[in-house]
C-alpha cells in the first residue's frame, strides 16, 4: 500500500482523492501517535497556518490555480453532511 505522501504524490482524479481522504481518515486512528494536531480546530488552524506560510515559496503547488470555493466546500460539508 502506498504511504500518505505517495498517495498525494500519484493523485490524478476524484477516485484518488477519495481513496486519500479515507486513507488519512483510518491514519488519524491507527497512527495517533503520529499526529500533532489531534483535534479539528488545531487540524483546522494548522492548515490555514500552512497555507499562509507555504504560498509564498511552495513550488509544488499553483496557488493561483487552486479552486478554493471547492475547497471551502468540501470542507464545510464535512461539518454537516450525514
């Protein structure tokens, strides 16, 4: 099985990321020990963090390609889809 960073790595299309988000889902329990922001709010902050602090010098990503309104969605309906 690939890690985490593969993964991200190799990722082409919507079943990929699927198959990611599942994958870090089930690392978050089988590998506690491995996460520094255990909670949503801190998973959540570091990743704004992230953001903020990688867009200015992070060649490996187009920040100005990103589509952030799907990204905002995606991460609101977590909050509520059943």
């Amino acid at each position: 099985m690939e890690n985490l960073i593969e993964q991200i790595n190799n990722m082409v299309n919507m079943d990929d990321f699927l198959n990611f988000v599942v994958q870090l889902a089930m690392d978050s329990k089988e590998h506690p020990e491995e996460w520094v922001n255990t909670t949503i709010s801190d998973y959540l902050g570091q990743m704004a963090s992230w953001v903020d602090d990688c867009s200015g010098f992070d060649d490996t990503v187009d920040w100005e390609k990103v589509d952030y309104r799907t990204f905002a969605k995606i991460l609101y309906m977590g909050k509520i889809y059943e």
